[in-house]
C-alpha cells in the first residue's frame, strides 16, 4: 500500500508541474502578446486557460483522494495541504494572466502611450518567483522557498513606481483614448503584482511543508 501511495503521490507532483509550466507561459506570453500588440497570441492565452482549470479540478479530486483512501499523516499531509493550496494559486496566477490578455485584446492595435519597459521587467521578476516557489517545492528547499517569498518587494516597488508614473500621465493627460489606455496599462501592472504575491503564497506553504509552521513572509 505504502508502494502505491508514494506513485499516487509522484503523479500528483508531476501534474502540478505540468500546471506550473503551462501557467508560466501564459505569464510570458500574456505579456509578450502585450508588448508586441499581437492579439492572436494573446487569444491563445484565453483558450490555455481552460486546460489550466481543467489541472486544477484534477489535482483537487487526486488531493481529496489521497486524503480519503490513504489517511497520510505528518509530512505527507502537509505536501498533499500544500498540493491542494499550490493548484489554487496557480489557477488565479493564471486567471492573472488572461485579464492580461484580456486588456492586450481591449488596447488592440492602438499605438502605446509609452515604451513598455517595468512591465516586461515585473513579468520577469513575477515569472521567475513563480518558477523558482515550484523549484523549492520539488526539490524540498526550504531557503529557496524564504528567497522568493524576500522577492516581493522588489515587485512591489516597481508596481509602486509604475503605478505613481501612469497616474501622473492620467491627471496631465485629456484625451479620452490615452485615459483608457493608462487605466488598461494600471491593471496590468496590478495583475503582475497579483501574480507575484500569488508566487509569495506558494513559497510560504512549501515553508511550511517542510517544516510545519505557518510563516507569512510577504504577499497576502
């Protein structure tokens, strides 16, 4: 029994990956498709979102039967907690990215107020929070998980210095069309800012798989 347990288990981790890594290309290309004003990439970020939900809804009836059937104690129910917390964040990770895609849609080919230059930058640093809080989750890297979870504030401080630029664009700005556009390019950035915390939360939980305390080191 405890033979098939632990295959249960490795093919719960190896979905979650699958997760991951179909959720940090949308990351990318929710952004690429932002920057380079392409809309049927940013289409195919809209329709990768349901294989995504579909993952998710997978690995929360895997989870709840494992719970079920195996009865886990100690460390192999906290990676099953942490599984089942993980595929939610990811799931609103993604869901980050389709309003990404969804505003990349809205602005359509209209020229940009301005060179896209912190939003590729917060993609990146929020892409690689996310790919690094799986990385500690695979590898059980407790100092990895703390590393990402100490990423956030530099998200946030672009977010902040971001945020303070497109506002100060909005009051000094009248044309309806640039207003609409800023506004777009605000929610952007609050998307990846989500996107980040979101990584934030997954480093938090593989802290507390390993060791069984409840941290809160950043994010929400």
């Amino acid at each position: 029994m405890r033979i098939v347990f632990q295959q249960q288990l490795e093919n719960l981790e190896q979905d979650l990956l699958r997760m991951g890594s179909l959720v940090e290309e949308a990351i990318g290309n929710s952004v690429l498709s932002l920057a380079r004003q392409d809309l049927p990439l940013a289409e195919q970020v809209l329709e990768g979102d349901k294989p995504i939900d579909d993952l998710e809804i997978l690995l929360e009836e895997q989870c709840m039967q494992l719970l079920a059937l195996q009865q886990p104690v100690a460390k192999d129910l906290r990676k099953i907690g942490t599984i089942l917390k993980v595929t939610t964040d990811l799931e609103r990770i993604a869901d980050q990215a389709t309003n990404i895609a969804e505003l990349t849609v809205s602005i359509g080919t209209a020229p940009l107020i301005k060179p896209l230059i912190d939003i590729p930058r917060m993609a990146n640093l929020a892409r690689g929070m996310l790919h690094k809080s799986i990385e500690a989750f695979v590898r059980e890297d407790e100092q990895l998980a703390r590393d990402v979870c100490a990423q956030d504030e530099e998200v946030d401080l672009l977010y902040a210095s971001l945020f303070e630029e497109l506002v100060g664009f909005l009051v000094h700005r009248q044309e309806g069309k640039d207003a609409e556009q800023i506004v777009q390019l605000l929610f952007t950035a609050r998307a990846l800012e989500r996107i980040a915390d979101h990584a934030t939360n997954i480093g938090e939980r593989v802290v507390y798989m390993l060791t069984g305390q409840v941290v809160k080191l950043n994010g929400f």
